[in-house]
C-alpha cells in the first residue's frame, strides 16, 4: 500500500434525507427489530434477544492481546512474495483459519516478479575520477537480512552523468527546473519521496529525457522500497487471465513475451532505485547550478550551492532479475445457511517488503481475530445468511498480484455473486480513523462507527471523534490503484470499502517496519486494531446478515450530484452537462423505490408473508447496479480498468479523482487542443450519462 494521502469527500451532516417523516419512523423500527432477531430460519441454539452484531462485539474482550501475539509471530522475520520467507507466513494465516473452524483452501499462482541482482552508486570528477563510492544500503537495517532497497520492475540500465535536484519529481517541479534554465537531458534525477506513486515520476522523469531516477528516503534512516510498474495491476505476461501455470512457464496458461509490446509498454524505459537520506545529501551537497528554491529544501539532510547539474558525475548501475515464482493466495469460508452463492470478501494481502508489522500485518493480525471471532460464533449456532470470504492474498506488493489473479480468473463467478470487497491493508499507522468507499456503503459504515468504542478518547464512539477531527464525516473515494480493492472495483464493479487509522507512516516499506515501532509507538495497547477489527467484522455481519442488503443508492445519486458540480470547473462552457443531471434525476427516483420496496419486503416477512424470491430479487438488484459504470471494453488506451467513475485517472497528478473517462479526456485535450478533443470530452459525458441511467434501470428491474 502506499502512504496515504486521501482525496476525500467530505458528508454535511446537518444536510437532511428528504424522505416522510412516516417512513423515517418505520425504517427506524424495522432497523432496531432486525438487529435484535434472526429471520426465521435462525439456528435454535440462539436466544433470539441475540443478534450476530451483539455476538460479535461481545468477543472484543483480550482481543487486542491475541492481535499482539499474532503480529509478533507475523513479523519476526522478512517474508517477500516469491522467497523462501513467505511460505512460512502462507502457513502461520492457514493454520489461524483452520484453528478458528473455517473451511479453507488456498490457490496458487506464476506471475512474472521482479528482484535485484547487483546496484552500485558513486560519485566522479568531471575528469572521471572517483570521489568516493556511495552506500545503497538501509542505515535502519545494521544485520542486512532485509532483501536491499530496489524498486520492482524497474529495467537494468547503466548512466555516467550529472545529477540534477528535481525536488518531488512533479511536473511542476520540472516546469520550475526549465524556468531556472535547468534540463534535465540526458542526467540522473534525483528527487524525494512524496511526489505520489513513484512509477509515475520515474515515468515523467524519463518525458523529460533523464537517464535514470533516484528516490530519496526520509531523514529517519529508511529506504522505501516498491514497484515501479505501469499500466495497471496483475502479472505483467497474463493481462487480463489468471496465471495458474507452472513456475517453468510450461503447459497451462497462456504468457505474452517479456518483449512484446503490451509487456513493454509496463515497464519503465529508465532504470531507478531507492537511496537513504544520507546518501542523497552526499550527492545534493556536490550540486552547483541555480540556486536551490528554499520551498525545495523541505525534508533534505543536506543541500548544496544548487540543483545541478554537477558539476560532478553520478556512476549508476542497476541489474534487474525478472522470473517467474509461485505466489500462494489462502482462504477460509464459512457457507451461508440461505443465499450461499452470495459472497461477502473479506481481503488482506500477506507478503512484505520487510517485517511488515504496519503494512500488512497490522491488517493480517485484525483479520485473524476475525476470523477467531467468527469461529467462535459458529460453534454459538450462529451460521450467516450469505456466504462470506476471507482471503489473504500474496505479491501485492508487486502490483496487487494475488488479488488481481483470482479476480482475473473468476472473474464471472464474481460479477454474478460477490455482494462486496471489504478490504484493509495497514491497519494501523498512526491516530486518527479513515476510510474510503463506494458511496451506497457510506451509511453503514457511518451506523457501525456509532457501535465502536472510541481506541484514543474514553467515552467516544469511533463516529464521536471522526466529526469531531473533520468538522463532519470526511470519506475517501477509491480512485486510486494502490491495494486489493483495485481488481474487485476497478476491474470487477463490486462495491468496495478500504479503512486504516494513521494518515502517514514515516517507515512505510523500510526496515523500520517493524514489532518494537508498533508495540513502542504505532499503538502500544492495540486499542486501534481493535477498533478496526469491530468495524472490519461488523460490516461483515450486517452484509452477510441483513434480510435487505443495506446499501444505500441515494447517497450514490448525491454523491454524483456534487461531482457534476466539482467538474463544471474543469470544463469549458461550451460542453454541457445536462445529459448527466437528467441521468442522476432518475438515479435519485429509482432509488427511493428501491428503499419503499425494501421497507415494504421487511415488513412483510415481519407479518410471516412469504416475501422470499422478492427480496432476493431487490438484493440481486442492490448487489448489481455497481456494475453498470463498467465499460466493458475498457477505458481508451487502458482496457484492464473498465470503471467510468472511480478508475484512476492516467495522468497521475490530475486533479479529478472522479468521472475518470472524462478527467483522461480532459488531461488529453491539454495537449492537443482543438475541436477534437471538445467532441472526446462530450463522447465521454454521454457515456457517463447512459451509464448512470443503466444504474436506475437496474434499480428498478426494468427489462425493456
């Protein structure tokens, strides 16, 4: 996962749900006698004065403490996808699942992974000379048992040049470069950390004509390590189909050549690799040139008299090994007593770049008091509606690789059945809540926040002090590519949700990752997992649970509505927005029919009228309409993501993180302005349009 920095959406509270005040009153008595009582067919071994959220939140007790004991075992030794190290981890979660009662199975994968085999920096005279040799090891990793700091993917390559500051590799930054009379052609750019996914600034460095990257870690000792690769997630020789052949590349799937275009074009042209602080101010104190801008000085160790270039050279040489290696995605089911082919996704990916005690295992140790939990309450009597999954996935780290390979391969079974992907990966970083859906969760998420105790403010509820830091509910929005949610949503159209606590973490993907930092300072008493390990579960329950699946469409439709209005700054006032506002209109009527009709099916199971294929019905409804903002044949010039609204966007520093058809048309335009590029735009807001449209027709049943 990378370091957060989310796009939110911010909720005003005081905003009122414009619905009768009787309805209200109804849907209030409906929600408190459904989650006091099962439905009918509830085991007889449960009281039914005890519903599966009170069972659940009951089991919290010495939680945080079996959380503990399993992040320690998780993280005492480095376990990267692909090496000897994450077998021993597949094993540790199976075992977890099997000891809780789940059925499990696991399934195994060949993608093609990327490791390092030699780097070498050092610092020259004009004349060639050498100045000294620079260190690419860790500072923070005294033992050297961790894999070396590398960037995944990127291509082996070799450059004798001068070395140019670019400060956080943003295009703004090389802008600021150019108006200095500073190029970057044919140097070694060296930038910080923090200037968004590290594949899009070696990609825009490479634009400009640099010869290689590097990226600089924080002042703390750590070198952040990570992927570099483009285009999407998922192995880079089976785009778009599971790789379940042999780790010889023989017999049972079909692979693209590491040559062809379509693998090519993954790949960064230029080679990277990451560096400490340390070594970076070698370099930067040797820089001459304009005058450095004193807003670039932020987080350096040292500088020097400028940005370059030189007037000393930087000798860089990285070999990169390319190979395919098994990868190991593990699972445990509990089948549900009524609507089994219905899947609630529980999701957390497994490997690390090192210790992993933040990313993932934070999220890893949660999901295993889950799955505890859920062990315990089926041996209570309690078995759940729908059937739910809890998957633990490999080689995210590489590209969301285990996550995307399983939805690759069944990728029908899951159009037709998954009712949603909950996903966490760092669970912990820091203080202070997050989350990030798609918006007909929004209310749930908001009902289950209100149930759990606050993990820093005594006599809070989580809901308390998420209003209180934002001034109201601030909600993330998922259009970004950067953990397993991506094929599930992105790929698939299932309704997704991602949580955490902390909004940055300064030892993400370095040895400072580690038990003691957790246990010393990322939280001490595992409070915070705790609270996301109740939320975790209880969206669970109440999806896999709830008679009607409580998603909410009228969210959905006010959330569209503020988009439209966010995107009218973007356009010019020539292209019209209409067709949208009148497709949302619609959106806003089928989904207060589909609560009326909700209202009405519970009740009458209340009454004992045999409402059942019509429930089942508005569910399978409710459970489909995400995906019709799929575009089946993908979005143009990159056919893997196939969201019209929550894809992310190809130019990675655009400002939209929504409607991303339209933003990607936009960004072109930029470049080639004409009349065009307006008709590109006004072909994608139609497309947004009848996709919006096809949403309330799902919502309504609508046939012809």
């Amino acid at each position: 996962m990378r370091p957060i920095s989310p796009r939110k959406l911010s909720i005003n509270n005081s905003r009122p749900i414009l619905l009768p005040f009787s309805l209200l009153v109804t849907s209030f008595l409906l929600y408190t006698l459904f989650n006091h009582t099962f439905t009918s067919s509830k085991p007889s071994s449960l009281s039914s004065a005890t519903s599966s959220v009170s069972l659940f939140l009951s089991l919290s007790p010495s939680a945080n403490a079996s959380i503990s004991h399993d992040l320690r075992s998780l993280t005492l030794r480095p376990h990267l996808a692909g090496t000897p190290g994450a077998a021993s981890t597949a094993s540790f979660v199976l075992s977890r699942l099997r000891k809780a009662g789940l059925e499990t199975f696991s399934r195994r994968y060949s993608p093609l992974l990327s490791f390092p085999s030699h780097s070498s920096l050092s610092l020259h005279h004009a004349n060639g000379s050498l100045i000294a040799a620079l260190s690419l090891s860790e500072p923070a990793d005294p033992d050297r048992i961790l894999v070396p700091p590398y960037h995944a993917y990127s291509p082996s390559g070799k450059a004798v040049a001068p070395a140019v500051y670019a400060n956080l590799g943003r295009e703004e930054d090389f802008q600021t470069l150019e108006r200095l009379g500073v190029r970057v052609n044919d140097c070694v750019v060296l930038v910080r950390k923090g200037g968004g996914y590290r594949g899009g600034v070696v990609a825009r460095a490479a634009e400009h004509g640099a010869k290689a990257v590097l990226i600089s870690g924080g002042p703390d000792g750590g070198v952040e390590r990570g992927t570099v690769i483009l285009g999407g997630p998922g192995d880079p020789l089976t785009p778009g189909w599971g790789a379940i052949g042999s780790v010889t590349g023989s017999g049972d799937v079909e692979r693209l050549q590491v040559a062809a275009e379509e693998v090519r074009r993954r790949f960064p042209t230029i080679p990277s690799m990451p560096v400490a602080a340390v070594t970076a101010a070698d370099i930067l104190r040797t820089l001459g040139g304009p005058p450095l801008p004193p807003e670039w000085k932020e987080g350096l160790l040292e500088t020097g008299a400028g940005v370059g270039p030189g007037p000393t050279l930087v000798n860089f040489s990285y070999t990169e090994e390319r190979k395919v290696a098994e990868i190991q995605d593990v699972f445990g089911m509990i089948r549900g007593r009524e609507e089994p082919d219905r899947y609630i996704i529980l999701g957390n990916h497994r490997d690390a770049w090192t210790y992993g005690a933040v990313d993932p295992h934070s999220g890893t140790a949660t999901f295993l008091d889950i799955a505890r939990r859920f062990g315990v309450m089926l041996q209570s009597g309690w078995r759940p509606r729908r059937t739910i999954l809890l998957c633990s996935w490999d080689a995210e780290e590489f590209g969301m690789i285990g996550s995307t390979e399983w939805v690759e391969e069944n990728l029908d079974n899951l159009h037709s059945k998954a009712v949603a992907y909950l996903n966490v990966d760092c669970a912990v970083q820091g203080v202070g809540f997050n989350a990030a859906t798609t918006p007909q969760l929004d209310k749930l998420l908001i009902d289950i926040s209100k149930k759990v105790n606050d993990p820093d403010v005594e006599g809070k509820t989580v809901y308390d002090t998420w209003v209180s830091a934002t001034g109201g509910i601030s909600i993330e929005r998922l259009a970004r590519a950067d953990s397993d949610f991506t094929g599930f949503l992105h790929h698939a159209g299932i309704p997704s949700l991602d949580m955490y606590y902390g909004n940055e973490f300064a030892g993400y993907h370095t040895a400072l990752d580690s038990f003691g930092w957790m246990q010393t300072k990322g939280d001490p008493l595992f409070h915070r997992h705790l609270a996301i390990a109740e939320i975790w579960g209880l969206f669970a329950v109440r999806l896999a649970d709830d008679l009607i699946l409580p998603f909410d469409y009228q969210s959905y439709a006010s959330q569209l509505e503020e988009y439209v209005h966010a995107l009218c700054d973007f356009l010019d006032e020539k292209l019209s927005l209409e067709p949208i506002h009148a497709a949302i209109k619609d959106l806003h009527d089928a989904a207060n029919d589909a609560f009326t009709e909700g209202q009405k099916l519970e009740l009458q199971h209340i009454s004992g009228t045999d409402a059942g294929l019509r429930i089942r019905a508005l569910n399978d409804r409710l459970m489909l309409a995400e995906r019709s903002f799929l575009q089946e044949e993908g979005l143009d010039g990159r056919h893997w993501f196939k969201h019209l609204l929550y894809s992310p966007p190809e130019d990675y520093e655009s400002k939209l993180s929504f409607f991303t058809n339209i933003a990607d048309a936009i960004s072109r335009s930029k470049r080639f302005k004409g009349r065009e590029e307006r008709l590109a735009i006004r072909h994608q807001i139609w497309l947004v349009s009848r996709a919006i449209t096809k949403v309330g027709q799902v919502l309504r049943g609508k046939i012809l």
